[in-house]
C-alpha cells in the first residue's frame, strides 16, 4: 500500500485509472463526479476503479452494493472504514 | 424473411413508428422504402458478403434488411475492431464488400453507407421471396482469430412469436445489433410490430433520455448494464420512467441486481433469459430469483431439455447455429447434447451458475479468450511468464486479470506500463487486463499456476 492520507491515496488512484484510459490529463478533486458528466468513466472504468480500490484499501464501495458518484463519496466510504 | 416481415408490417402499419433514435425516425413504411433502396444497390455489386462498420444502428437494421432482400449474407463489424481485424474477419469470410462511413483506400471492395442510402431504388422489382444468405455473428477468437457463427434468419426468427398486446411495446435496444442479443432485439420488435427506441450511445445520460422521452416500457440487457445503469439512479428518478418490463441475459444474473431492481421498478416484472450466440435463445425464469428451478432438468423448458453432467450445463436444442464459418471451431458434444460451457450446481431446488469450465472470461457479458491475452502480454519485452484469468468484479461480472513475471534487469512498472500500450492497441476494451500483478508463477502439471504476488 502507498503512504499518505486517505485522500491522497484514493485521488491516486483515480489518476491512475485516468491514466489507463488515457485521460491522465484530467483535473481531479474531491468534488470530481466519476462518470460522464465528469471524469466520464463507464462499466468498464468502473470495474478498473473497483479492482484498484479493492486491491490498495481492502475493499470498495460497488462489492458492498453502493455505487459513488464523486470522488468525494469514494473518499468518504474508504474513510468511514479505516 | 426479415424482409418479408417488414413488406407485412409496412403494408398493415406502415406510419407505426418501427426504429426511433435522436438522429432517425423510421416508422415501417420508411424503413421498407429505405431498405429496397440499399437492396437495389447491393444488387449492382458483386456478390458475396456484406461487411458493415460504423453506421448507427437504425441505418444498420436498414441494411441488415436489404442485405435479406438482396440475398446477400451481412455480417456487422464493431466500431471497436481495428483495420487489421476488420481485414482479417472480411478475408476469413471469403470476402466481399466493405461498407463505411468513410471511403477507404484502394485494394478491397468498398462503399459508403451514403452511396447505400443516397442511391435510386430501381424500378424493377425486387423478389418478394426473402434470400437464403443470412447473417454472419461475430464471436470472440481463442488466439486473435476472430469466430463467426453463421445463421439463416429463418433460424434466428424460429423461436419470435407475435405475442398478443405486444405490438403497443416499447423497447430500448441496450444491446448493439453486431450481438446475438441485439438481433433478437430487432427481430422481436419487427415480428410483433412494436417499437425499437436507438440511443445515441450507451452513455448513462442517453439511456435515460431515450428512455424517458420516448416512454420505453421494455428493457432488455445484461446484469453489467443493469448493475451500472440502476447502480446510478435513484427510486425516485425510476418512477419517472414508464419501464415495466425488464429482462437480464448475456451472464450470470445474482440477486443483489435483482432485489435492486424489484426495488426501483416494483411493478415491473424481471426475467432472466438464458441464451448463447452458437445456441440461440433457451429457456427463461421469471421467479425473481438467481439461476433456475431444479425442475427445468425433469422436462422440456422453453427450446431446450436440460442436463448436468460433470457440473457443467448441457443441452439439447431443435434451432441454433448453421455452422462455424472455420471448421476448426467446432462445439463440443456428447451425443446429442451440447455443451454450454457453463459451471453449475444443483443445491435443493434450484441450479445455480457458478463460473465457466473452458477459463473464458466473461466481461459484461462478452467473452474474452485468456490465451489471446497471455500472447499479447508475452510478448512485451520484460515479461518472463504470464498467466490470465477472470476475476470477479462486483461492476462487470468479472474483469481479466494478469499475473506476471518480469525479467531481470527490467523495471516491473515500466513493463506493466508497456503491457497496457500494447493492450490498448491490439485487445479490445473488454479483453484488456484491468487488474495487473507482478507475482511468481510455477509450473504445474504443464500449466502455469500463481504461486504468490510480489
């Protein structure tokens, strides 16, 4: 697992799916909506961010049965649990 | 057939509306003028099949259509397959003519869907008898070699019946017509004369305005589409559709979609259609609950009978697949019973799914050979072994994940970096590894096993 805040962490790895998807040049911040009115991630993307998630925290969100739309959401759900 | 179906339909309904997008209104009439237009220019051509990419998909029934009327075979070609796999699914078909958005360069024989659709309807008349030729389906490669499951329409509309009510119908088309799904969609729609609505894409947005501008009642998709399109709506949102029908196929359904979507649409009814691309449609279950009953093995269901044997699905159905365009691909039989390649387990009452026999990864309901991947990612400098396999995915079902072993004096991030450049030029969406791990493999039993993640 990577140092640093929950934030930080969580932020890092939504840049790196970015990355994935070739849009690593997008501005991310807690208030980013994850999807098309946003960072525009679909199925596909979110199961990429569901993977990474699981993989740097333990868990996430969408195997619980919830389904975040910002960043912030993603933030607070791994935050309420560490 | 599909062509005499629609010269019915039109002469009856002909101002129904048929095929509704943002872009296009079809209603019967429109769609039959339309598809005798592209017939007459597709018989000016040479024969053979008839490849299309990039249309939208009311300009792509159309065509499928003409494709009947002239008795041409048609074989859609996604918008996500490179030039070279386009190449490669026209040169194992035996050839034949290329239809685009765009003119291509010199060397294979093209057309423009705008030379299709701006063309003259001839004069003569075109034979009221439907062709023979049919459709090819494109399937998922073992190795990179793409598969084509070859049907006669006759065989794809066996199993549509013209179900009473159903011409007032209003289905969303969530899956593309170049899928098994997608086609029945269509053909569903025709034979019973309701209406297809065409969304622009599959984007959440355009769904829901399609969806709620046009007044769908019926929604027919797989478990991924319906865990990501109801995973971002709320109840209240839900109750301002008109959606009452709603059906999952394509991979496993589990119950947390369907205990959601009894929330969200209380009043719908769900069912879960179970089917395959090299067998067509088989058996459905509108109990609300994952798998089927038990007692679907002690007699016929839908167009099947049903059996266990080794703790994989097989079955015995009347209408399926023509044939494999290779010969090398053949489905595995024993007797006369099929099998589906499906894990299952019989617990009391119910069967339930429990994964693939073969390894094949189903991402979202599209299959992703694991040796097709694994070749790609050995063959990155750097990388010493690899193993693929399907992970489960609480979004997509499952997703591909990668083991793999790097080379001394090579930076693993910069191999795994590599990996992804390589997999976003030669793999499709779903077959790219989304989950990638640097471990040590051994070899068991001349296979390659994870023995532990670094």
């Amino acid at each position: 697992m990577t140092v640093g805040t929950v934030d930080d962490r969580v932020i890092k790895v939504v840049r790196d799916v970015l990355e994935q998807k070739g849009a690593a040049e997008q501005e991310v911040g807690t208030e980013s909506s994850l999807y098309e009115e946003g960072l525009g991630f679909d199925s596909l993307d979110t199961a990429t961010l569901s993977a990474a998630l699981e993989r740097e925290f333990g868990r996430d969100p969408y195997t619980e049965g919830e389904f975040p739309r910002t960043v912030g959401e993603l933030i607070q759900f791994i935050g309420a649990q560490s | 057939m599909l062509a005499q179906v629609l010269r019915t339909r039109a002469h009856d309904l002909g101002q129904q509306p048929f095929l509704v997008g943002t872009e296009r209104r079809l209603t019967f009439g429109e769609a039959l003028e339309q598809s005798a237009t592209v017939a007459t220019f597709l018989k000016r051509q040479a024969p053979g099949t008839v490849f299309l990419q990039g249309a939208d998909s009311a300009h792509l029934a159309v065509c499928l259509i003409a494709c009947d009327m002239a008795d041409r075979r048609s074989c859609i070609i996604s918008e996500e397959s490179t030039p070279a796999e386009a190449e490669r699914i026209i040169d194992n078909l035996g050839g034949g003519l290329f239809v685009t958005t765009e003119p291509l360069a010199q060397g294979r024989d093209t057309a423009t869907f705008q030379e299709m659709f701006g063309g003259p309807r001839s004069t003569d008349a075109l034979p009221e008898e439907s062709g023979t030729a049919g459709i090819a389906i494109l399937t998922s490669g073992t190795t990179g070699a793409p598969k084509a499951a070859l049907y006669t329409w006759e065989h794809l509309m066996s199993q549509a019946r013209v179900i009473e009510g159903e011409s007032d119908a209003v289905w969303l088309l969530a899956y593309p017509l170049n899928h098994f799904a997608g086609l029945q969609m269509l053909i569903h729609t025709l034979v019973n004369a309701s209406t297809l609505v065409l969304p622009p894409s599959r984007r959440f947005g355009d769904l829901l305005e399609s969806i709620v501008e046009h007044r769908v009642d019926s929604v027919s998709a797989t478990p991924t589409f319906w865990r990501n399109f109801a995973g971002r709506l709320d109840v209240e949102t839900a109750q301002t559709t008109s959606i009452r029908r709603i059906t999952l196929g394509g991979e496993a359904t589990t119950s947390d979609i369907l205990e959601h979507l009894h929330d969200l649409f209380p009043d719908a009814t769900i069912t879960q259609v179970y089917a395959t691309t090299e067998l067509g449609s088989c058996f459905s279950v509108k109990d609300g609950k994952p798998g089927f009953p038990a007692e679907y093995l002690d007699r016929p269901v839908g167009n099947v009978d049903l059996r266990i044997i080794d703790g994989q699905l097989f079955v015995k159905v009347s209408k399926g697949m023509v044939g494999y365009a290779d010969d090398s691909h053949r489905v595995e039989r024993e007797g006369d019973w099929i099998a589906t390649g499906d894990l299952v387990e019989h617990v009391g009452d119910r069967v339930f799914f429990r994964g693939r026999t073969t390894g094949i990864i189903n991402v979202g309901g599209v299959k992703v050979y694991p040796l097709k991947v694994e070749e790609l990612a050995l063959s990155v400098p750097g990388v010493r072994a690899a193993r693929v396999y399907g992970k489960p995915n609480p979004v997509a079902g499952q997703i591909v994940a990668l083991d793999l072993e790097v080379d001394e004096g090579f930076a693993a991030d910069q191999v795994i970096a590599e990996i992804r450049r390589a997999a976003q030029g030669g793999l499709s969406r779903y077959e790219q590894p989304r989950d990638i791990q640097v471990a040590t493999l051994e070899t068991r039993n001349e296979k390659i096993v994870r023995r532990e993640a670094r």
